[in-house]
C-alpha cells in the first residue's frame, strides 16, 4: 500500500510537472519559430549594440519581453544563438529571463508583500549574477567552443521561405513541433528526476538541517535544484519557508531557482557543451550563495 | 519533420484534451491553468495537422533518436493508461502536514467578512488561526469542514487531522494543511479516507501544550471530491 501509492504518487507529481510545463514549453517554441520567420540572417546580432556591457545588458533586458519559464526559453536562446547573437549574450538571456521578467516580479510581490525587499532582491541579484557569467564568458577567446558542437549545424537556414502564407505556415507548424519533441524529450527526464527525488527523499529530511545564516543558504539552494518549480510560482512556495527560513536563503532560492534546476541543467546541455554548463553551475552556484550569506550576515 | 515527431505532439494534444474532459487535470494543476492547458492541447493538434501536410524534408530537424522517443512516449502511457489518482497521503507525510500557521497563506485583515464560520474551508480555518492564534477565542465556534484522514504520529492516539492539499501551481508544489480532530472515547476513521467533519472548536492538552481541537458531532464518510486540492 505504501510504495504502491508512493509509486502513484510519484506518477502525479511526474505528470504535474510535465502538464504544467507544457503550454510554456509551446509558448517558448512559437516564439522562437516567430523569431525564425521575423528575422532574416545576421540581422538580430545587428540590432544588438555594439558594446560588450551594452549587449550583454540589452540581452538581459530582452529576457523582459518573454515572460515563460525556463523551459521556454532555451529555444529562444538556441535561436539566438543561430542567429549569431553572442554566445555569452546567449547565456545572459538564459540566466536571466526565466525570473527576471514582468510576471515573476509580481507574483514574487503577491507572495511577499510584507517584504517588498525580497521582490527587489530577487531581481536586482538575478541582473548582477547574469550579466557576471555573460562578462565571464565573453572573455572566452574562442566563443563557438562554449557551444554544444551539434548546434551550429543542426539549423539549416539556408532555403528560402515558401512564397505562400499557408506554405509559410505549415513550415512554422514543422518548426515549431520539431523543437517542441526535442525540448519535450528532455523535460520528461527532468520532471522524472524531479518526481523521483520528490518520493524518494523526504522534504522534512532537508528541512531539519537548515536553520543557521549558512546552511539554510545551502539547504534552500539544494530545495531550488530539487524541486525545479516554474520561475513563475516558485515564490508562492518560497514563501510556506518564510517562517522558518532566513531571508538570504529564500532570496537564494528565488534567484539560483530559475538558473539552475535539474530541468533547467538538461535543456542547457541541448545548446551548450557540458564544461560550459559546469562552469556556468558552480559559478551561478558561488555567487548566488555568496549573495545569499551577505544578505544573512549584513543586513538580516 | 518525422513522422514520429508529428504523432508524439499530436498525442501530446490529445492527451492534454483527455485529461480535461476526464477532469483529471485539477489532480495536476491548479484551476487558472486548465484553460492554458486546453488552448495548448488544441493548438498542439492544430500544429499537427498543418505540419502534417506540409512539404516533406522541409524541416531542419532531425528525426527524435529512439530514447528520446521512448522518455516522450513514458508520459503518454502512463497518462493514458493509468486511472489518474490525486496526491495520496503517503505524499502528505512525505511533506510534512502543517497545522498550524502555514506561511503561503495570507490573511488579509477583513478575509472573514460577511462569512459564516460553518462554510470555512480547512485553507480558511488555517487563515483564522494565523489571524488569531489563540485556542480559547476560537472555542465553541462551529465547524464544518472535509478533507481525508491523516494520522500524525505525534498526537494523541483518538486525535487524527482533517487534511488537505493546498496547491499554487501544479501538484509538484502540493503543501498538506490539517485541522485536529478529538474522536473521544473512540477510534479515528482509517487513514486516506475522505471525510465530511461536523462540530466546534474546543481547547485541549496535546503533548504538553494547549491547542484548539474539533470536538466532532459528526465525522461521514464522503466521496472524494471531483477537486481534491485546495488553491
């Protein structure tokens, strides 16, 4: 009885999460298609400024403009990428849409309204940290090798668009559908962690460990990577931590959240190459967790 | 586009479509996704259907590798084939069942206006008690409330919690919230079952400390309800 409804259980979590991801997930390829048909060759990098700070910048504000999960947002930065935005640029989006966008501010607000400072922390942490990495990365003498080597070649551009609306369309449906089963592939494996460790390990396990100025950094960072919850409600969760947890630590869940969870992890791989991830995962990891201890330590 | 690729997302719409007609959407997410969720089942068809017909090799994607093929189909038989089930209590004890306070839950200052304490919800009676801890200012009101049995170890053995989920975005985030409940003199209903608790609120001695308890007149048995969470 108990590991046959444990196994249930695990289905419905399994399930949730996957229902739950999915219109974002369609959201995210429909942008990205709608990208592919707007703009034509190198003409996005074009518009971006010419500066290394302002690029990088102008990329973390368009993370604004797409107000979708995670999931969503790695075939944007995919196109992106094909498109010959910057590699680093390319990852600055990806840090940085997931929480710092127009819908996850106000449901941080709507969850944390007696301490507004959250909301701006959350935000002003996520711009720091992702433009960080961006610099980091951009210093990189040879961008391409940042990539996953199957990417730069996986999208042939190169024929031209047919000439009617509805060949025009059916062209987008193909595109859209074919990213979205790439991307769906590796969601299912990331809500099948997620369900595993959500059965397996028992949530109070994690939780009696963490009450001090570090650990509670720690634990709440590891909750963030383990739960992997939608950027957009993550904070309606942070918030039942509110009582018990230190602000640093939920400030930390809120930003280290949407960058890396084991969701997030997988569909970087499907762009990047994994010692770009690495690197990207314990750097994010350090800062965020810097931050969250000086949060603790100087001003909570 | 591949063919494989076509059935999966078309199967992918119709089992979003199955699961809204089933109803069993509301045990996976909250209420303010299920239209997002039908508009993407329908549009996923949508999608099918025009890829469908399009001019073949046009896409610059390859055919989905076989265990790619496989992780994706795992979801579709396991939603297809499986009775859909809401969390079950094992979850709940996995979780943690507050009974107190529960952060998440605000409590706005004039949340009980105009409404009478029998039509409160288990998520309302939690609100109440953040807004007024204290057990005596709560003793003798009325309360009517379901939710299924839960057995906390750590309260007396004719004690048991009327129980529910309380879910922001899908059931990953499900958070169990209970109210105690004092069978005395008698034995609690078996743990999981869905029960309708009629009675009022009285002050007792629970492991050294006073709480405010459900003295029940009556504990029904009741069908699980067609939306098991609260939001």
């Amino acid at each position: 009885m108990q590991w046959s409804a444990r196994a249930q259980d695990g289905v419905t979590i399994f399930l949730g999460v996957i229902i739950e991801a999915i219109p974002f997930l369609l959201l995210g390829v429909l942008v990205s298609q709608a990208l592919a048909l707007a703009v034509r060759g190198e003409r996005l990098a074009g518009w971006l400024p010419r500066g290394r700070l302002a690029s990088l910048t102008a990329l973390a504000g368009l993370g604004a403009l797409f107000p979708v999960c995670e999931c969503g947002n790695v075939p944007v930065a995919r196109r992106l990428v094909t498109r010959g935005v910057p590699v680093a640029a390319a990852m600055v989006f990806l840090l940085s849409a997931p929480a710092l966008n127009p819908v996850v501010a106000l449901s941080t607000y709507a969850a944390f309204r007696e301490q507004p400072s959250i909301v701006v922390y959350r935000l002003g942490f996520t711009f720091a940290v992702a433009l960080g990495v961006g610099l980091l990365l951009s210093v990189h003498p040879r961008p391409a090798e940042l990539l996953r080597r199957r990417v730069a070649t996986v999208e042939d551009e190169g024929h031209a668009s047919p000439a009617t609306w509805t060949g025009r369309l059916r062209r987008f449906a193909g595109g859209a559908l074919g990213e979205f089963v790439e991307m769906g592939s590796v969601l299912v494996v990331g809500a099948a962690l997620a369900a595993l460790t959500q059965t397996l390990v028992p949530r109070t396990v994690l939780l009696s460990v963490g009450r001090g100025p570090v650990i509670s950094v720690a634990v709440m960072m590891t909750l963030a990577v383990v739960l992997s919850i939608c950027s957009t409600v993550d904070a309606f969760v942070a918030l039942a931590y509110a009582g018990t947890f230190t602000d640093g630590s939920l400030v930390a869940f809120l930003v280290f959240g949407p960058m890396i969870d084991i969701k997030a992890v997988l569909l970087m791989l499907t762009v990047f190459s994994a010692r770009t991830v690495a690197l990207v995962t314990i750097v994010v990891a350090e800062a965020v967790f810097l931050l969250g201890l000086g949060l603790n330590y100087l001003v909570g | 586009m591949s063919r494989a690729a076509l059935v999966i997302a078309a199967a992918y719409g119709a089992y979003l479509l199955y699961a809204f007609g089933s109803g069993a959407l509301y045990f996976y997410i909250h209420p303010v996704y299920v239209i997002p969720t039908l508009l993407t089942g329908l549009i996923l068809l949508a999608l099918a259907i025009l890829a469908a017909r399009a001019p073949g090799a046009s896409s610059p994607h390859a055919a989905p590798s076989p265990p790619a093929i496989v992780a994706l189909a795992l979801p579709l038989a396991l939603g297809f084939l499986l009775p859909p089930q809401p969390l079950s209590p094992v979850a709940a004890a996995q979780r943690g069942v507050e009974t107190a306070s529960i952060g998440r839950v605000e409590a706005p200052a004039d949340w009980s206006v105009g409404r009478r304490p029998e039509t409160y919800t288990i998520k309302d009676w939690v609100k109440a008690f953040q807004a007024d801890p204290e057990p005596s200012r709560h003793a003798g009101t009325p309360v009517r409330v379901s939710g299924f049995v839960y057995r906390d170890e750590r309260l007396p053995r004719d004690w048991f919690l009327v129980s529910r989920f309380v879910v922001q975005c899908c059931a990953v985030d499900a958070q169990p919230i209970g109210l105690p409940v004092r069978v005395a003199g008698g034995a609690p209903p078996e743990a999981g079952r869905w029960v309708a608790v009629e009675g009022v609120w009285e002050v007792a001695e629970a492991g050294g400390q006073r709480r405010a308890v459900i003295a029940p007149t009556a504990v029904t048995p009741i069908a699980r309800p067609d939306q098991p969470y609260l939001y």
